[in-house]
C-alpha cells in the first residue's frame, strides 16, 4: 500500500502479484481477485498520468514493469473505458492529455456561478420583504387540559 502511495508502481504490483494465489484461495475474494488487480493497476495508470500534459510511454512502462506495446495497449483500453482523457501518439509512444474547450467550461462555469447568485439574492429578497410585512404562519398556542 506505501509503495503505490509512493508512486512505486513496479514494487507495488509485483508484491500484489505475490499475494495473487493467497487471496484467490480466499472464500470472498476469489472470484474477483483478478479483477481487483486489474482495477488497481489500472488506478495506478491514471494516477501516474494525472499531473503530466504528456508522458513517454517507455519511462510509463519502466514505472510498470512492462513492455511498451503492453503498455500501449492497456493506456488503449483505459481510454476506450474513459477512464482517461488522453490520447496516444503511436509514432513517438508519448501519450498527451486531451483538453477540453476550457473557455467554454469557465464560461458555464461563471453562468451556473451569477445564475446561483441570482437566485440566491430573490430569496434573500423574497423573505427580507416577508418579514418586513410580518407575513407568516405563526403557531397557535395550545392549551394545556
């Protein structure tokens, strides 16, 4: 756990490759003990690639321990699942990050923001005006018998 914490993908994986055939003998796990490796290994992927605009799929593979064609094809697969919003330049193995239209985001971003002000301030309004008036429903006191 410390080494994928670490960034230590290769350690973290051959140790979880070590416990493989321990935890599939286990009752609970065994039958999604192949699939939870690969949804950690595949975590670790996105995980490397997140604070980087493009990254060289050899230095990706050297940090798996694979080879780049397998690397390529998994970083393929992750992106197929959208699960990463990259693309791959095949030619030079390097894999860049996708943008988004950002001026388009920071516009419906700065619309949603005024739109909730906006909607906000009425109600603030609304019942400013409503105590002002002493307009309300007020509780009727019950009598005890």
């Amino acid at each position: 756990a410390m080494d994928f914490c670490n960034f230590k993908y290769a350690a973290c994986l051959s140790a979880l490759e070590r416990l493989k055939e321990a935890l599939s003998l286990d009752v609970h796990l065994h039958e999604q003990v192949a699939d939870l490796c690969a949804q950690i290994r595949s975590r670790g992927m996105v995980q490397y690639f997140a604070p980087f605009l493009s990254v060289s799929l050899r230095s990706m593979a050297e940090a798996f321990n694979t080879d780049v064609d397998g690397i390529q094809s998994e970083v393929a697969q992750l992106i197929g699942k959208r699960q990463l919003d990259a693309k791959i330049d095949s030619q030079k193995k390097i894999l860049h990050v996708r943008h988004a239209n950002q001026r388009r985001s920071t516009y419906q971003n700065a619309l949603r923001v005024s739109q909730e002000f906006v909607d906000t301030t009425q109600a603030l309004i609304l019942r400013m005006n409503l105590l002002k008036h002493d307009f309300g429903v007020h509780g009727i006191a019950r009598t005890k018998k």
